[in-house]
C-alpha cells in the first residue's frame, strides 16, 4: 500500500545548486534545474489543480522515507523498460533525493498532474518515433505549469525559447504565445529533439543541447578532445546543464518508484472532454464566459495560449477550446457573444484623419496686416465683453462636438462605435439606448 505524505518544506527543496563529489574526490557545483526552486502552493493554485486535484484521503498519512542501498537504486533503474540508459551515480543520488525525501509534496502533485499532460506527450512522441521517457523532460522544465516563464524568457510546460519556438512554426505575439499550448508545443519540442538527435545520434548529448544549446554541447565536446559521451564531457558542460541529465533520470525513477517511498499521487479527478471551435472574430474570455456562463478561469486554463484573454480570430480564424457540452451553445450565439459588453475589446482605428490648417489661417499667416488693420481689429475686439466671447467659445464648441449618423442595414453598436472611435457604451448614455436594438435608418449621435 502506498502512503501519502505531508511533508514539512525542508530548505533543500528551494537551494539553487548542489556540491558532488566525483570518483577522484573532486567536488564539483551543479545547478538545480529550475523546476526544484518553484513553491509547490503556487502550483496547487493552477485552475487544474484545483479543481481536479485533491490529496487521497485513502493513504495514511506517514512521514517516511525508507532507507535505500545503492544496489537497489541500480537494480530499479537498470528494471525500467527503456531504451535510453539510465545510470546510477553520485549525482543521480542528489536528484533522486530531491524528490523522495525534500519534495515529496511536490512530487505528489506532479504525480497528479501528469494525468493532465502525459498522454499529449506521449501522442506528440509517438509521431515523432521518439522515446517516452522523455516525456519526463516537461517535470524538470516546467513542473508542469503550461504557463511557467523562467528569467531568460523560456515560456511553457517545454520551456522553448522564443526563437527556437517560432523556427519550428509556433506563433508569437502581443496577443497569442503558442509556446503555452500543451498541443502545439508538445510537437514543435518533438520534432526539435528528433532533429537534435540527427546531430548527434546520443540522447543524452541531445537532451544537453536541449537544455543550454547545441553550440555549448559542441564547446564541450572539442574541449574534451573530442568526446560524444555526455558524462566524458560532463565536466566541460555549464553547471546547469551538469545537473540537467541527473535530473531527468532522478525523475523517470521518481515517477515510477514513488511507491516504494511512501508517496502516492494526488487523486486525479477527469476533466471534462473538451473540443475546437475556430473564431473568426475578436472575442474576450469575458465575453464567452458572460453569454454562455462559464467559469472564465476555466476558458483561460483550456486556452492558455492568449496572454490577454483575447482569441485574435480579426487575424485569421483562431482556434478556441472549450468543455463539449457549451461547443454547440458557443455556435448558436456566436453573433451575439461578440456584441455582449463589445467594449471588453480595445478599440483599434483603422484610419485615422490628421487635421489640416484652414485657408482662412493661411491667408492670415501669408499676408502681413497693416498698421490700420490692425487698430482696426484691435477696436472691435475691445467692443465685445468678455462674457460675450466666453458665451460665443462655448457655443462653437458644443456645435463642432456634436456629431450624429444614420443606422445602415445589418449595422450593430459596436460596430458604429468601432467606425466612429467612440465606445458602445457612450454612444448608449447619448441616445438614452438600453440593450444593443437600434433600427436602420434612424440617425444617432456618436459625439
């Protein structure tokens, strides 16, 4: 039987580097990979966490981690069914420990999680013909927060970078970072390692280039002399990448021995079955979530990749994921979720008028007054009270203010509000309008 621990935060889960020692004594600094430095309370507060994730009450709560030899560590590793070696050492140790007895609350999550990912890493992997152990590498990446960004801009449950991102064809912009995607991005880092894997025919070495770039693995190989096995040219590896290899073995043990220390994984309630529907419109979560009534944390989890809560469908039609049961409701009232609070969407002029100088002023600036004229205009200025020139200003400027516009057919609020830089919501405070009903040929004021 499995048990479940709640364990205290022990100082090592947060500690960014350890110190190994190597066959001849030497002691060495490796970096953590980033997944080791994050709070496990943040991760609980992901929408998936919390709604379908929850400690198994069936479990005994025990705080023990049962002692295990070396020999054991080698035999359960050399047991797993796959095709990349994996290899016991001092450093592999330290990781290992990172999970079973520092971050056994984190490790409960991830176990979790994974019910969430796993299979689209694992789909995205069989294409590519490519091992599924690497469907661990997201656990040290990311944790598996599909909205994870680390301080060099890495983005995603792959940590791709931007420019390695946009060459294998995902879209970056101020609206939409595919990079979040668990879908897209699952199969742009597949066919990124199935190409590394071609450079250097050694998984190891490919999950090193993955990790701190194919020039630093080359670096390390020539200053080796010319070494392709990755712990030959461990040494000559930045220090994060040193601890990146030990890190992706420690978790393939932890994700499948996590029994024998004691661990059990959060309880994993199914999410509901999802689907696409492709928009070809601008439309705010607030909108979908308005008309159709869904949780808008919800809308954001399935859809992670709109950094603004905007599915850019103006630009091309874009794909949003929605729960099944609301796909059919999201298509009768399409039309209408888009007029719903069309504020919720910045408006963006597409034309814009820059005012000219009238002929009046450039008559006045081209001809030079003379002095007659100018005691002249001097006199009837004098001649008007300042109440009447305040009176005349106030006037003239209500009447250039104002501004009306005859309804065409098929023509909504929100799209008068669009062509007339205004918002939907003035334009119903100047014509005293409730709801979005206006008829064609009526005229209504936009200013």
């Amino acid at each position: 039987m499995c048990f479940y621990v709640l364990p205290q935060e022990l100082y090592a889960q947060y500690q960014e580097y350890e110190v190994v020692t190597d066959g001849k004594g030497n002691r060495m600094e490796i970096d953590v990979p980033k997944s080791f430095t994050f709070e496990v309370d943040s991760l609980l507060e992901l929408y998936h966490a919390k709604t379908y994730l929850k400690a198994d009450s069936d479990c005994s709560m025990m705080n023990y981690d049962p002692e295990t030899d070396r020999e054991t560590f080698i035999e359960r590793l050399r047991r797993m069914p796959t095709i990349m070696e994996m290899p016991y050492n001092e450093e592999v140790s330290v990781f290992i420990k990172r999970y079973t007895k520092y971050g056994r609350k984190q490790l409960s999550y991830l176990l979790g999680a994974a019910n969430f990912y796993m299979p689209i890493f694992e789909q995205a992997l069989e294409v590519y013909g490519l091992p599924l152990e690497l469907r661990y590498l997201p656990v040290i990446e990311s944790g598996l927060n599909p909205v994870a960004v680390s301080r060099s801009g890495a983005t995603g449950l792959w940590q791709l970078m931007l420019a390695t991102a946009k060459q294998y064809g995902l879209e970056i912009n101020s609206l939409v970072d595919e990079r979040r995607d668990p879908v897209k991005s699952s199969y742009a880092a597949a066919q990124f390692l199935s190409d590394l894997y071609r450079i250097y025919n050694d998984w190891y070495l490919v999950i090193a280039a993955y990790n701190c770039g194919p020039e630093r693995v080359n670096k390390a190989i020539h200053r080796s002399g010319g070494e392709t096995d990755y712990w030959k040219i461990y040494p000559y590896l930045p220090k994060e990448t040193r601890g990146y290899v030990p890190a992706f073995i420690a978790a393939n043990y932890a994700m499948n021995y996590y029994c024998e220390h004691n661990i059990c994984p959060m309880r994993t309630d199914l999410p509901m079955t999802s689907d696409t529907v492709m928009v070809d419109k601008d439309i705010h979560f607030s909108q979908i979530s308005g008309v159709l009534g869904i949780d808008i944390e919800h809308v954001k989890a399935l859809n992670p990749q709109y950094r603004k809560g905007v599915v850019n469908g103006s630009s091309g039609p874009a794909p949003l994921r929605l729960p099944s049961s609301y796909v059919g409701r999201f298509i009768d009232n399409e039309d209408s979720i888009a007029r719903y609070n069309a504020c919720a969407i910045p408006v963006k002029r597409s034309e814009v008028e820059v005012p000219k100088l009238g002929n009046t002023r450039t008559a006045q600036q081209s001809v030079k007054p003379t002095g007659k004229q100018t005691e002249r205009t001097s006199r009837q200025t004098a001649g008007k009270s300042v109440s009447q020139l305040r009176t005349n200003g106030i006037r003239q400027g209500k009447s250039s203010a104002s501004q009306s516009v005859k309804i065409k057919q098929g023509q909504t609020l929100s799209e008068i509000a669009r062509q007339n830089n205004t918002t939907v919501d003035k334009i119903r405070k100047l014509n005293n309008i409730k709801g979005d009903n206006i008829r064609a040929g009526n005229s209504i004021r936009v200013r």
